[in-house]
C-alpha cells in the first residue's frame, strides 16, 4: 500500500500558490458585480415594478435553481452559438460572469430580506422629513440594512472564492486548474487535490478569522 508522497507536495505548494492571486481576484471582482446587481435587484423587488419585478423574480429563480456549473457551460459553450459576440469572452470573463449573475440571485433575496428587516420606524422618519424614496434609501435604509446583511454578504463572499474551483472547467488554470495539471502528469490525484484542498482551507479560515472581527467591531459600534 502506497501512503503519501510529502515531498511531492511540499514541491508542488509553491506551483498552486502562484495562482491564488488570479482566485481572489476572479471572486474579489465577481463579488463587486455581484452585490451591485443584487441591490438594484433587492430594490426592484420592494418597490414591485410591473412586469419588471416579475422578469426579476424569474432570473432569481434560475439561478438559484440551476447548479453553478451547468449555469457557466450554458454561457461559454452554449450562449456563443445564439450570440456570435460571446464567442470572444475568454474562460476567465465568463467564469467571473457567471459568479456574479449566480451569487447575485442569492444575494439579493438576502438584502431584500435585510432592508425589510430595517425598524418601520426609520422609513416614516425619513417619509415625514420629506425624502424621496431614492434618498431615503441611499441615506438611511441601506446603511441599516449593510449591517444586518453583511455576515451573509461575506459568507457568500467564501462560497464565491470556492466556486472559483469551477472555473477550471472552462479552461482557466486557476488553484484546481493548476492542480489537475499537475496531478495529470505525475498521477499523484490524491497529493495534488490535498495540497489544494488545503490551501483553500486556509484562506477560507483566514477569511473567516476576518469576518468575527468585523462582526464584532460592527456590534460595539451600534450598541454606543
């Protein structure tokens, strides 16, 4: 019986941390894209816009209701046969694409959720100092809203660094991409998704570490 190859994968770290960078930075932007999307979509969703709000609903249910992954072949390998134009988009843009619309549909159930949370007090405040319903939201709802939703926000925000690991089905050579590379050429399958399974592990804890801090520092800030 064969055990671990140690020294193998103490070799191999150094290859797959080359390409952590690319991870956070595919996540870090989908992220972004994300949390824009799903507040106008959050909002929409409030505010019930005819047939708008209805064509929301729908996107919110696909993409809570497909997996991820038949959701990015569906955009880089099928959508490119209806519109020529996507045919352009390289894996890296369409994996980034499709965390966004993905995780945005989770998302903005979550803000819906947070600014309905906010006390029905603070939206007659703001109605009888004569705010209009985009002020009231930017200036007081919202605000309230970022703090009840953001450990959600930032869990998703794991999730979307760990779904990162689906890009290398559209040909990224990311953190998994880098391993399936390298576990294919020496047959070490077990070493080489350990070493990456690892690695995720430790941003995924140090993220996590991160997120208490906050969490705490947001409390104490609003119990003053």
């Amino acid at each position: 019986m064969q055990g671990i190859d140690w020294a193998y994968m103490a070799e191999l770290a150094p290859i797959i941390l080359r390409y952590v960078p690319l991870t956070l930075t595919m996540a870090s932007i989908a992220m972004v894209c994300a949390l824009v999307l799903s507040v106008l979509l959050a909002i929409i969703r409030i505010q019930r816009v005819p047939v708008v709000d209805w064509a929301v609903g729908l996107f919110i249910s696909f993409f809570r209701g497909t997996p991820l992954l038949v959701q990015l072949f569906l955009f880089y390998y099928g959508l490119p046969r209806i519109f020529a134009s996507l045919t352009q988009i390289d894996g890296i843009t369409a994996a980034i694409i499709g965390l966004t619309l993905h995780f945005s549909a989770y998302m903005a159930e979550s803000i819906r959720g947070a600014i309905l949370g906010v006390d029905r007090s603070q939206w007659e405040a703001a109605e009888s100092l004569g705010m209009t319903r985009a002020r009231m939201l930017r200036r007081i709802i919202l605000p309230q809203a970022a703090r009840i939703a953001a450990p959600t926000l930032l869990n998703y925000f794991i999730d979307m660094i760990k779904s990162t690991s689906l890009a290398f089905t559209l040909g990224v050579t990311e953190m998994m991409g880098a391993a399936q590379k390298e576990a294919a050429g020496s047959f070490l399958y077990l070493e080489a998704f350990l070493v990456v399974a690892l690695m995720y592990w430790i941003i995924v804890e140090a993220l996590s570490f991160v997120q208490r801090i906050l969490e705490r520092r947001m409390q104490r800030a609003f119990q003053r």
